[in-house]
C-alpha cells in the first residue's frame, strides 16, 4: 500500500510540456551524429552567455580549488556542517547582485532572505508559508507549466487562474483579477495570494509600474500576498526595463499602508540569469518575519551546498566580471531573440512582442485546422513527431486560447537555431501547398458537381 501523493496523478507530469521533453530525450539532435533528431526548444535555459561563466572560472583556479586568498584550503571548513541560515558572505552579495539588476532602486536586507534549492523550492516554501491544503492562489494565465507542481502537488493549494487574452497583449486587467477572486469564492476557496511572473514566463514581458501598483493595492483590498517570481529580471534586453514588485512598493501612496511590504514576497534564482540552473541557487526574500522564519526552518529540506555558496560568492563579489556579464548576456539574449522572430515571420508566423526572457510567444493560430485545443495538440504532435522541434503548447501553460506556443531560443547554438527555423519553414510551405492541393480539389469538386445539376437541369428541360 502506497500513500496517496504517491498514487496520485497530479503532479502535472502528464502534460504536454513534459510529454515533449521525454519525446525528445528518445531522440536528441546532434548537428553530426544525429542531425535528423529533434531540437529541444521547450527548455529556458541560458547557455549563450557561458563562456563567461567559464572564463571566470579559468581566471580564479583557486576558488574552484576551494582555496581561500592567502591559498589555504577552505575544504574542511565547507564540508563540515553548515546551518540553514546560509553563508552570510554569500546572501550580501546576492542581494546585491538583486539590487544592480534593478538598476540599485532597492537596497535588499540579506536578512530578509531565505536560500532555497532552486525556484521550484523556493516558491513551494512560500506557499507551504502562507496557505493551508485547499486555500487557493490567483495566477495569471498563460502561466508557467511547471507551477502545477511546484505551487500544489505536495501543498494541497489550488490554484485559481487569472484569465489573460490576446487582445490585449495578455496583460492583467483588474476585470479579469476581480472575476478570478469572486470565482474562488464562489467554489468555496479561501484566496491567500496572487502570483505574478516577472518578467513573465512564458510571455517574455515586463509588467509597468502602474500594472504592479494595481495589483499591490488589489492585494491590500483583499487582504492578501502578492508573490513576484523575479527569476528572469536578469534577462531584460530591450525597454521598458525591469521593476521589481519591491520598486513598486516604494511609492508614497502605498507606503502610507504599514502593512504593505509584509505581504510582498519575491522568489528569485541565479538558474536564469546565470545560467546555472544545475547548481539549484534559489532564494525567498520578504519583509514579514513570521515568513522568513518558517521558510529558513523549511529550508533545512533543501539546502544550497556550502561549497556552491562558497564559489558563488566569490564569482558575484567580482563587480567587473557581473557589470560585464549583464551587458553582454542582454546583448546577446536581444540578438538572439531577433533571429528567432526575423526567421518565424519570414515563415509567415508571428510573435507576441517581448523585452525580456529565454523565449517567444509565437502565435500559430492560422496553422490550425479548427479553433480548438484539440487542434492545437494536433499541430504540436506534428511538429514533435514529423518536423523534429519539441516546442511547448499554449494548453500546457493553460492559456485559454488554442494555438499559442512557447519556444526558447537560448540553450542552443546558432547554427542549431537556423536548422530549426529551415525546419518550420519547410513545414509551413509543405502545409500550405497541401491546403492548396485541398481548395483546388474542391473547387474542381464543386465546379463538376455544379456542371452536372446543370446538365441535369437542361435534360429536364428538353423532356418537358
């Protein structure tokens, strides 16, 4: 007899996000020694900056060697136990490192964070903290696939979702924030919090200040969180540039409202801007003590290693070397994201515009043969199976919406990049060409059928 978390079936592996990810691993591309496998694009990672990463770490053999300043070994002292309070070395310059990407507007209090294995932990962590199994949290749609596991399958939370449209862009309307929290209610759901991405995922946008004060305010009506998962400000390549939701909250209005930063709370992670998801650096920042509390006691189930702290800290406190990899990471990401655009719409395939992420919203709601999800997984079979791109579906990230698709640019190389775009380029005209075969068929079907009631018309005629 297993538990029933063990038995049951909702920890969102079933979705076509993950689905495409097993597809792919049957298969990899390999630009030599498979060159018909398939092209992972359904993965957010950042490898276009690495090199600096490793250059970093060719230059100070030492800290990879776990040698102090003076070249003592540091060895003992990191492998013995560490508390889960975190290397204090290491949380000051992560708040700074926070602090420069939104332009130094906020000074962060490193004892206002908590260390997390990764965002994944982090944001179960806040969750665990502020709902109980059956409460429910308000998340903008399209939204992130993975958040049905990371913010429900062991907490026990809904998650009630904030309807977005095309129409304008998939932004947060107050309409459809009040319609979300009186549905909630309507189902008997005790709303504890509203989460936001931003910049978003998988939209590639930033939210404005005015967008962020809204939902501040919102939260303060409804006495409510408001959780910001700040993962991918780092990556902001093109204006408006980044607001945390703590910028935001500065505002002289709001701060009249004591109780307003204690219900603020950020997830943050060094997996995207850094491009080290494998080293799991995640982090929870908040103001409410109650908070930090609970989570630095729940942060003893997933550690951040002594040693990557040790290294990370070093790395970050090098102020040249992270000025030098912010410009040139949002100048390459900038670059990257133009090809992937300049290429899909060469193709005659559109993109949501985005300022900021790994990845595209593309808009393929004219490949669709019927407006429907079941279309679109259709679509999405073809191009995984047939034209050889994991791509993720717009279903996955529950967009309400058919015919919607992330695809993520950074975690290949250009060359690899350009074969996927000749890929969707041959699908397209492939597809199109087939459409036309069809249309000019029927139109021969219906100019034969129409000739034929014609002469059928006239034989009655000369029979009368």
């Amino acid at each position: 007899m297993l538990s029933s978390k063990a038995s049951s079936n909702c920890h969102g592996q079933d979705s076509l996000y993950f689905l495409g990810w097993q597809v792919y691993e049957k298969n990899p591309f390999h630009e030599v020694e498979n060159p018909t496998g398939i092209i992972q694009m359904g993965l957010a990672e950042n490898q276009l900056s690495f090199d600096l990463v490793e250059s970093w770490l060719r230059k100070n053999p030492d800290v990879m060697g776990l040698k102090n300043k003076d070249g003592e070994s540091v060895f003992r002292d990191l492998a013995l136990f560490q508390d889960y309070h975190g290397m204090p070395a290491f949380k000051n310059e992560l708040v700074e490192y926070m602090a420069k990407i939104g332009g130094n507007k906020v000074k962060f209090d490193p004892n206002n964070l908590v260390l997390a294995a990764g965002a994944t932990s982090a944001n179960e962590t806040l969750i665990f903290c502020l709902a109980d199994p059956g409460d429910a949290i308000l998340l903008p749609t399209p939204s992130y696939a993975g958040f049905d596991r990371d913010l429900k399958w062991r907490t026990g939370v809904e998650i009630v979702p904030i309807h977005c449209s095309s129409s304008n862009g998939f932004r947060i309307s107050m309409f459809a924030l009040e319609e979300a929290y009186e549905r909630a209610q309507k189902l008997d759901f005790k709303v504890k919090g509203v989460l936001i991405t931003n910049p978003s995922n998988p939209l590639g946008t930033t939210m404005t200040t005015d967008e962020l004060q809204s939902l501040i305010t919102f939260a303060i009506d409804k006495d409510i969180h408001l959780i910001s998962d700040e993962v991918f400000s780092g990556t902001v390549f093109d204006s408006p540039s980044f607001i945390s939701i703590m910028e935001a909250a500065m505002d002289s209005n709001l701060k009249r409202n004591t109780d307003v930063l204690s219900r603020i709370h950020i997830v943050y992670s060094l997996s995207k801007d850094l491009g080290l998801p494998g080293f799991r650096v995640g982090m929870i920042y908040s103001n409410n003590q109650t908070v930090m509390s609970a989570a630095t006691k729940m942060s003893s189930f997933g550690l951040v290693s002594s040693q990557t702290q040790y290294l990370l800290s070093y790395m970050l406190a090098n102020k040249k070397f992270t000025s030098n990899y912010m410009k040139r990471n949002q100048k390459r990401l900038k670059k990257r994201k133009e090809m992937l655009v300049s290429g899909l719409k060469k193709s005659g395939i559109n993109c949501l515009k985005s300022n900021a992420g790994l990845f595209c919203w593309v808009d393929m709601r004219h490949l669709l043969c019927s407006n429907t999800f079941e279309a679109e997984t259709d679509l999405w079979k073809k191009i995984l199976c047939e034209v050889g791109l994991n791509i993720s579906p717009g279903s996955s990230f529950h967009c309400s919406q058919p015919g919607w698709f992330r695809v993520c640019f950074a975690n290949m190389n250009q060359s690899t990049l350009q074969v996927a775009l000749r890929r969707i380029k041959d699908f397209v005209e492939r597809s199109s060409f087939n459409y036309q075969q069809i249309m000019a068929s029927l139109s021969r079907k219906l100019i034969s059928n129409w000739v034929r009631k014609l002469s059928s018309a006239d034989r009655e005629e000369q029979e009368r």
